[in-house]
C-alpha cells in the first residue's frame, strides 16, 4: 500500500519550450523517503508565488 502516490506528473518553467518533467508517476510505501535536489534559488521563487 503506498503511503503517497503521484501519477503522471509534469513540470514546466514560464517561457520554457520543453518540460523539465514529464509524465512522471512514483508511490512511496511506509519507511521510504524521496530527496529532491534542484538549485535554492529555483525552490524560492516557486514557494512564494
């Protein structure tokens, strides 16, 4: 049983002409743990929009 489960996830930057994701789909299950890594500045300007 997944504890969380995306399907079909896709990501674009603004002005962008490709996504940087593309249907992605992942389930994690208990004790598991998913580390994102990308550049500081990208995850500022994206948590305060």
């Amino acid at each position: 049983m997944a504890l969380l489960q995306l399907e079909r996830i896709s990501a674009q930057y603004p002005g962008a002409t490709a996504p940087v994701l593309s249907d992605i789909s992942l389930s994690l299950g208990a004790r598991q743990l998913l580390v994102a890594l990308g550049r500081p500045a990208v995850a500022r300007r994206r948590c305060s929009t």
